[in-house]
C-alpha cells in the first residue's frame, strides 16, 4: 500500500448497510455513525455549507487542490442535476468531481478542504455524498485532519477520519464522524477525491458529489479516549512487548474526557463477544469526571491461546453516570501486522532546488539481511526532465533511482508529465524514453531501472530508516511527492507470539518419614512424585535438600528436566547415617518459578554392645570364679 492511503475502510453503500446498521437520517437517507463521542445535549453550528454557488468558497475559507496524476480536465465543479440532484435545496446545490479530474488511467488525487474549525471542541462532522445510482466505477472519498497546523498543504492531513470506499451508488448517504483523535485547538478537515487506476481509460472513478456539510461545536459529551494495553505473560516473560498476544493477560486503560458540561457518579462495565476472551475485571469506576477534564479506569482479561494472530478483539464498555448512560466500542487486535510507517506525503516538490523534498519510510520486522530492493514512486510534475530521485538506506547508503531522463543528450531533458513507476535492477534504462508528444503526454515509462543498482544494498539491514529525497534542477516546472513505496525482500513480518499456559506443579507429598538407619549406613530410598496439572509445560530447575539427605535415583532426569503438561516424575530420598540420633530437613523444588517443600524425617541409631555367650557348665564356673577373686580383691584394697 501506498504512503498516504492507509486506513481503515468504511465500505458504504447506501440504503441497504444503513438499514442493516439500524440508521436512518430524516427522510430516510441512510446515515453511517462513525466514533467514539456520545453526548447529552446539542451543540453549536460551526460550519454549514449546502454549496448553492461553490463560487463563494475561496472567500469562505475553503481551499481546491488537485494533485492527481497526471492531472486531468475537471477539478471540483457545481452539481450537474442531469447526473442526479442535490440533496437539499435547487437541484445544482451540491460541489462535484469525475473521472476526468486526472487523463488516461491515471490516480485521481483532488483535494477540497474545509475553513479552519474548532477541532478540539468539535462534537460532530457530517455531510451527504453519493455517486451515480449503480454505477459499476467505484469512486473512494477519504476525510482527513490535519493536526499539525491550520494551514492546507495536504501533506499535513496526516489523520484519516473516514474512508468511503466505495461511495454510495444508492442515493445520497449521510456520514456522521464523531471521533477527532489528537485534534488541536484549531485546524482543518478535508475530503479527498481519491482513486487509483481512474480516469477515462481506468477501472475505478465515475462522478461524485457532497452536499450538507454541517460541523457541530459544543454540547456535554462524554468521549473514550486513547485505549491503551498492557500485556502479560507469566509464563514467558520475554513475551511482554505491548503486543495483545494469545494465552495474555490483558489490562486495559479506557479513559474517558467530558466536554460541555460534568459527570458525576460515572462507572463502567466491560463485556466482550469475541470468543476467547475472559473478563477477569470487568468492572471501572471514574468517579466524578469535571468538564473538560478525563479520568481513567482499568480493566483485566484474558486472550486464549486459541484465539487467532491478527484476528480482532471486540469489546463494550457500558457506562453510567448521574447524567445519564452510555456504551462505547472497542476494538484491540491480536498480534501487530508487519508495516512500514511514511512521513512526509503528499509534499510539495520544490522548483529548482538542490535540497528538494525528503520522505522517511520507517521499517521494523524485517527477519533477515536485504536480498533485494524495489521502489515504486508516484509524483505529480510537469517536464520530467528536472526530476532526480534518490533513495537513502538506514545503514547510509545512496543510491540514485532516476537523474532527469533526457539530460543531457537533449538538452533540457524529457518535457513529458508525471511520474508512476516500479524502479527494480535488470528493467530498461529509462533515460531515452519519452513520448513524442512533448508537454502534452504523460511519461510513457512504468517500469524503470534504478541509475544506481540496488544489488549494492545486499546483506544491509534493512530496518531503520529510509529515505526517499526528490529534486528539481530548473525553474519554471513544479510539481508533487504523491506517494512512494519500499518492497524489501525478506519482507518485514508481524509479531504475534503465543503465550503459553502456565504449569502447575505440586509434590505428592508434604513430608517424608525415613524410617530408622544404623550409624554409618543409608537408607533405602523412597520416592516423592512432581507433578505438572498445568495447561503448559515446565521445567524442573533444581532439587536441593538440607539435613542429612540426598537425591537418590527416581525418573526425574538430569536438570533442567522438562515436564510436560499433565506429566510427572519421581525424585528418590535417602538418608545418610553420618550422626546418630533423630534427623530432621528438607527438600525443596525450584520449577519454573513455583518452589515446592517437602519436610523429611528420620532416626539414626548407634550399634548395640556385643555379648559373649556362655554354653558348658565348666565356663560358667570359671567366670564366677573370676568375678569372685576381682570382688575379694576390691575388699582388700578398700580403705578402713
């Protein structure tokens, strides 16, 4: 995808998806909610445009830009009721664009941006459009914000707030967009004609047209702020990246910001549809929420490790206050998706400028060193021939793509307009080629070889980032960066890690009686079995004892010993006769992270004194006889 086309679609056909969503605007024109604001009371209108004389614009504070490329016969024009009819008021009363904004199948790029509005404190934006009733040219219009300043340079309309791809060919559809996230004080909004392969000679891009553009200020309204989450995992702890992944627990902080007026007594309660999805707490209190101030709750649940990598979560967060109840939708995905982030497009290309115009393309996720390169680069210029491109790679490295074809063999380079091409080694040189038709034709080349070949960037590292720069090298022609994109082989991956289900570990017994052992000898061993009941598998990390014990056989192998879920082994306990009297310690068991017990016991005793044994009559009498002369003996030698 492009630089400048992402986001999210918002497919719109009309009466049947409003019907299906269970929106109708008066009259029954079909009305798409887009948000996450809801509100109490009404607002005040800011902007209200029915484009009955699109004549008035300008002074208005309105501004017109098409970029297309090539640029076409058309830009923005007053409504044609001979297509159809406006949606409110005379029949002309409506602003439109067609398939003639660009030539051949170009890329329809035509801008029409709002005054400067109160973004921050805008409650809703919304508008009518349409396109011919069953029109087989899908026409696209995507609404942007710029958050940067409150000028119209379209590069700055960085935020997409919606995107109708395709536009309703079943009457005129009403949009309603209540969501301006990281909105300033002040700034603008702008619709964007935007289709690729348009144009007379293209599939896509038929006649569009907006009506009823009404911008409301104001009203007390309560808004779900930026969701953010934080992940856990006990099991792999590495696994903590930020990243929503299968088998996680989850904590989720929804903020929520009041405007227009305070809410009081304000709670949540959060349930989910998704299937895998556990609330563990489901349950938020914000307590008193000041107008114009926010306030935070957390939530906890868990992901199964069942759920799939780039699935999405849904969730409802229901809240109460004192003014009154709310529900608000919130989607978290599973896993990121592998991307590459642009900046810096759509931009103005500076006329004759060596310094020229610079966009960054940010990579991440790339698994391996660079095998190969491509670039396909989209700008808007009349006389290409002022045109170099160059492309900057994160480790420093330039390499230049085109040098202004025609130059110098002919003089002022090719006069032909606009370029769209796929620069890839072993493709044609581009520098001769151009349309005999001068300033009048579009650049005949799609597919181009890079001046400097990107075989030179194999075995870099291609995350970080890249840069695209574009100049112009004479005055007179100007033109516009559209878009560019960077193909890398191996492509950057996603991240999407399943956390396993931690184990359970338990011994058989809390203690162990060895018996009795003779000095100096061991006892036999006896067994304790370790047990994993857990979901997931672990590890037996070690096995010590205090006292005079020790390990002594069993099928719990060496260490580390992984145990399975649902498995166990046996450890063996003996005890060494080293000291007499009773023994008393422990084993203990260190497995991923649990530290199991078991209290052991035992007795060592001391050897018994041997006794002679007397079997014949005459050696009885000989020892009596003995026992005699030691006593008489004694009597002698006591003292009187």
């Amino acid at each position: 995808m492009f630089a400048g086309s992402a986001g999210n679609a918002l497919a719109q056909t009309g009466a049947r998806q409003a019907a299906s969503a269970g929106q109708l605007a008066s009259g029954g024109k079909p009305e798409w909610s887009i948000g996450l604001n809801q509100r109490l009371g009404g607002g005040t209108v800011v902007l209200s445009e029915d484009f009955a004389d699109i004549t008035t614009l300008t002074a208005a504070g309105w501004v017109q830009n098409n970029l297309s490329v090539p640029v076409g016969t058309t830009g923005w024009f007053q409504g044609n009721s001979a297509v159809f009819p406006s949606q409110a008021g005379a029949p002309t009363a409506y602003i439109g664009a067609n398939f003639n904004n660009t030539a051949g199948a170009g890329t329809i790029d035509n801008w029409l941006i709002t005054p400067v509005l109160p973004l921050a404190t805008l409650e809703s934006f919304s508008f009518f459009a349409r396109s011919p009733d069953g029109s087989t040219f899908p026409d696209r219009i995507q609404v942007r914000m710029n958050v940067t300043n409150t000028g119209s340079n379209p590069a700055d309309f960085t935020v997409q707030l919606a995107d109708l791809n395709p536009v309703s060919t079943s009457g005129w559809a009403q949009t309603t967009i209540t969501s301006f996230p990281g909105a300033p004080a002040q700034g603008r909004l702008a619709f964007r004609y935007f289709v690729a392969n348009a144009g007379p000679d293209g599939s896509n891009s038929d006649f569009i047209g907006i009506d009823s553009v009404v911008a409301v200020e104001g009203g007390q309204t309560l808004a779900l702020g930026t969701v953010s989450a934080v992940d856990a995992c006990a099991s792999l702890p590495g696994n903590v990246n930020g990243i929503i992944e299968p088998g996680e627990q989850i904590t989720l902080s929804l903020p929520l910001q009041a405007s227009g007026g305070a809410f009081t007594g304000v709670g949540g309660v959060l349930s989910s549809s998704s299937p895998g999805v556990t609330i563990v707490n489901g349950i938020g209190s914000y307590g008193s929420i000041a107008a114009g101030a926010s306030a935070s709750a957390s939530y906890t649940v868990r992901v199964a490790e069942s759920v799939a990598c780039s699935s999405t979560l849904n969730f409802s967060l229901a809240v109460t206050s004192t003014e009154g109840n709310f529900s608000f939708p919130v989607t978290r995905p599973v896993g990121q998706a592998a991307a590459i982030a642009y900046a810096g497009v759509p931009g103005a290309i500076p006329d004759n400028s060596a310094t020229g115009i610079s966009s960054t393309a940010t990579v991440s996720g790339v698994p391996g060193p660079i095998s190969s390169v491509r670039v396909r680069v989209n700008a808007a210029h009349t006389w290409v021939g002022d045109v170099a491109i160059r492309l900057t790679s994160p480790g420093g490295t330039t390499l230049t793509l085109l040098d202004r074809p025609g130059v110098p063999a002919s003089g002022a380079g090719c006069s032909n307009n606009n370029i769209n091409v796929l620069f890839e080694d072993g493709a044609p040189d581009p520098e001769s080629a151009c349309d005999a038709a001068g300033s009048a034709a579009a650049w005949p080349v799609a597919t181009a070889g890079p001046v400097q070949a990107f075989s030179s960037l194999a075995g870099q590292n291609a995350n970080g980032v890249w840069t695209l720069t574009v100049t112009d090298s004479a005055a007179l022609d100007t033109g516009t960066l559209n878009s560019w994109e960077l193909i890398l082989d191996p492509a950057p991956v996603g991240t999407c890690t399943v956390c396993p289900s931690p184990p359970a570990f338990a011994l058989s017994a809390s203690s162990l009686n060895l018996g009795q052992v003779t000095l100096g000898g061991n006892s036999a061993p006896q067994f304790i079995t370790v047990t994993n009941s857990g979901a997931g598998p672990g590890t037996l990390d070690s096995i010590n004892f205090s006292g005079p014990f020790v390990r002594a056989g069993g099928t719990c192998g060496a260490l580390p010993f992984a145990l399975a879920a649902g498995a166990s082994c046996t450890i063996g306990v003996s005890m060494s006769g080293a000291a007499a009297g009773s023994q008393s310690g422990s084993m203990t068991v260190s497995a991923s992270g649990q530290t199991l017990t078991a209290s052991l016991t035992g007795v060592v005793a001391s050897p018994r004194a041997a006794i002679v044994p007397v079997d014949s009559p005459w050696a009885l009498g000989l020892l009596l006889a003995a026992l005699s002369l030691f006593g008489g003996l004694a009597l002698l030698r006591r003292p009187h």
